[in-house]
C-alpha cells in the first residue's frame, strides 16, 4: 500500500478514580507530596483498561484494525495471550491476529514504531498499573492508564499525524528492574541511571533529526518521557525544543503507557502543521516525530486528556492498598465465586466479551442475553445479534447489597432500561451508593467481576454516564 503512514485515530482511558498523595502522609507519615496519581479500580487490570482506551479510538468511525497489539508490564495472564480478550470484546473477526509485546516498558514504544513502520493497519494498545511498595516513589509517583494508537496509511483515511521517522539508541545497562512474581521494580542509584541515557538521547536525537531532515527549530513541541526522572528531565532540558507537560501532578507516570498518553495529550491541542517530537528513556532511546495535519481537529476523540483528569473522584489510601493486595481487609462472609467455565464462556463469547443481544425479528423486542426463543411470542431462531456495548440506558431501580463478595463491598445492582430497547440487572462501577438516583443515565464498561483459581472472569458492568 502506498501513501504516506501515520495516527488515524487514538484513545486514552484515565481510570475515575484518583489518589491524592498528600492521603499518603496523612497515613504513614512520609510518601506524600502533591497532586494526585491516577488509580486503576478494584475491577480494573490492564487488559479491562485496554479495551476502554481501544473502545475510545474506534468510537469515531475509524477503519477497523488488521491487527491488534497489546502491550504491558503488568499482564492479568502469562502464557496466555492478553491481546485476545481486546479482540473479543471489540467483536473483531478471527482473521485479525491479536499479539501481545510485553515483558518491558520499552516494548510498548517499540510496538507503536513498529506499527507505524509497518504495512498493516495496526491498533496498538498500551495499558499499565505501577505498583510501589507504600510510601516508595512509585506508590505516590506511579500512575494507571491505557492509551490505544490506530496506525495506519493515508489510503486507510484521514491521517490525524504523519510519522515523519525516527531513530534509536540501544545500550545494556541495568538501571530498573523487576524478577518475575515481584510487584513492584527497583532501581539504581539515580546519577548511574543519569550519565547511562543522556549520550544514548542526544545520539537517538541527532541521528532522527539526520533521518527525517529536520532542525531543531522545526519541532514545535516534545513529549519527553522515562521511568527515570531525573535523567528524563535532564534530558529534555537539552533538546533545545519545547517540552510538553509530564502529567505527573495529574496522573503520576503510567510507565509502558506514558510514552502514548503524553504523546495524545500533546496531540489533543496541536495545530495543523506541528511537528510533536515523543522521546522515550527505556534502555535506550526512541525518538518519534510526528507533523499534525488539518484532519486533526474533527478526529480527536470525545474526551481528551484533560477532561478525564477534570473528571475523577479521589480514594482513600486504605482502600488503594486494599485493592492492590497490599493491606488485607476482611471479606464479606458470603462464599467466593467459582472459576468460569472455558468451555462456557467460548460458546458464550460474542455474549460475555462483546456484550450482543438479540433482537426478535417478529415482535422487536431486545433480549438480554441473547435468547433463541422470544419472550413474547414469534419464531425460534428468528433473531439479529444486537450490539450493546456502545448502548445508554437509565436506572429504573437499584440496590445497594452490602453482604455479596466483592474486593470492594457494597456492590450495587440496578435494573437498566437501554434506549432503543433490551432490560436487564447490572452491576455498577465507578459510582457512589448514597448517590445513585432512579433515572440516572449509565453506559457499559467493560471490567473483572472475580478472579478464582488464577482464572479472570470478565464482563460488562455499567457506570453513570459523566461528561
């Protein structure tokens, strides 16, 4: 395929919840600072948050994927593929291969300059959740996020940026690490880490700058962005270029997702003919450079960057450590649930990941599940499969059950009336109990109900619908 290559679409997902880091001095007297880090739910992994960054970059009409690549430090499943459930709860088709890259935070950059290298039109998915021992540097510092990158050719559709080039920079050096089981990473001493990047930088940027025929003052802006913060900022301050903000205040530094969510945020207030450079310290260097183009504009997704930051309820500490497993709380009394069925849940696919009904061709009524025989007269088998990921619906009742198992009690069930058609009890996320009201609008998520035996069982809750 000719033509040049680039971001046809992208899509961040900012988990709702928030973790003010001065809570964490307030408990253990030290660790605190300011700002706020952003924090994955209870329901939440990085293969649920990759699915709601992805959702967001195909919502606006973009072609579909011809691959899909999802990359993490922090995988739900080893040996099994993540990149699947992604595939699945997109309902794409089986033709499309669904890999993960993963083992470093390098290899999430590394996808999205493949893609963009690349002949086929890839979704390149980077989620992660940093975990920190409390009151470490990444207990407050880190962040959660997932970020999704359509690459593509300009034959696929309206390029939102071109990719210029780029160049890179690779070096053996061990400045952070983590052995398999552990949690949470290590490093070394701050200055090592300082003197091992700063000449692999300034290499990777005089060689992308040599490849694409650029100067420094055709860069408008760079996202500069590493796990190391201090060689990061050292760093950005000798490109000679305007750097963009590093949303550590905001979010915290979402590691093998941070290269992608800085490089949208940036994206999301370019002007058409901005050249954004994206630099990322990770054993090594990549640099990226992109031009926005006039396509920009009308493609950016519904909610940026910054209306998800605005848009966030804060999280006791307590209750962070308790959902990262490091504080154990008691669980309600009432058993635990059983590990799904593979064999079930393959038959049941297209039901429990990607959320499709069925409608009665005779009377048009929507069920929830799918069913093979109407409610309400009409033919066996006469049904459409209904998509319902993408539906809105209200409350019609609720209940707050403060006895039923979860991570993290009360759970709330409510009876949901879609629009268009199709009613059915669903769990809610993301929400306050004392504030729920009859009449509220919601939409679907996709999220973990329960993990049992080491086996995740996924499913679609709703949340109210903000923004």
């Amino acid at each position: 395929m000719s033509g040049s290559r680039g971001i046809l679409a992208y899509g961040v997902h900012l988990p709702y919840n928030r973790l003010a880091r001065s809570a964490i001095d307030e408990v253990m007297g030290a660790g605190g600072g300011r700002g706020h880090r952003s924090v994955a739910s209870y329901d939440e992994d990085t293969t649920t948050m990759g699915v709601e960054a992805a959702r967001r970059t195909l919502a606006g009409g973009a072609p579909g994927p011809e691959a899909v690549w999802f990359s993490t430090v922090a995988p739900a499943y080893l040996d099994k593929t993540n990149a699947t459930v992604v595939h699945a709860a997109l309902r794409l088709d089986a033709s499309v291969p669904a890999l993960d890259f993963g083992g470093a935070a390098r290899s999430a950059v590394g996808a999205l300059r493949t893609a963009l290298d690349g002949p086929a039109r890839t979704l390149v998915v980077a989620s992660d959740i940093r975990v920190g021992l409390p009151t470490g540097p990444e207990d407050g510092g880190g962040g959660d996020a997932a970020v999704a990158v359509l690459a593509g050719c300009s034959e696929d559709g309206p390029l939102l940026a071109e990719y210029l080039g780029g160049a890179s920079a690779t070096a053996e050096f061990t400045d952070r690490w983590r052995t398999p089981g552990s949690d949470h990473s290590r490093n070394w001493e701050d200055r090592f880490g300082e003197q091992a990047y700063l000449p692999l930088v300034q290499r990777a940027w005089a060689d992308a700058l040599a490849a694409t025929g650029l100067r420094t003052d055709d860069v408008a802006v760079a996202a500069v962005t590493g796990l190391h913060a201090r060689a990061t900022r050292k760093a950005a301050s000798g490109l000679g270029v305007a750097t963009a903000g590093d949303r550590s205040e905001t979010v915290g530094n979402a590691g093998a997702a941070h290269p992608a969510l800085l490089l949208a945020d940036v994206l999301d207030t370019a002007d058409p003919g901005d050249v954004v450079a994206l630099v990322v310290l990770a054993d090594g260097c990549e640099v990226l450079f992109f031009r926005a183009t006039d396509a920009l504009a009308a493609g950016r997704p519904k909610r940026s960057v910054e209306d998800q930051v605005g848009d966030r309820a804060d999280v006791a500490y307590a209750r962070y450590l308790a959902w990262r497993g490091l504080l154990q709380v008691q669980s309600p009394n009432r058993p635990g649930p059983n590990r799904t069925s593979a064999p079930a849940a393959l038959r049941r696919t297209g039901w429990k990941h990607g959320f499709v009904g069925s409608t009665d061709r005779t009377t048009g009524i929507t069920h929830l599940p799918p069913s093979r025989v109407g409610i309400s007269g009409g033919t066996v088998d006469d049904m459409d499969p209904t998509p319902m990921a993408d539906a809105i619906g209200s409350i019609a009742t609720f209940t707050v059950d403060r006895l039923a198992h979860s991570p993290s009690p009360p759970v709330v069930f409510a009876v949901v009336d879609f629009d268009g058609g199709g009613r059915m009890p669903i769990e809610l996320t993301d929400v306050d109990p004392a504030a729920v009201a009859i009449g509220d609008r919601v939409e679907m998520t996709f999220r973990r109900l329960s993990t049992s035996d080491g086996l995740h069982n996924y499913f679609w809750k709703g949340r109210p619908l903000r923004g």
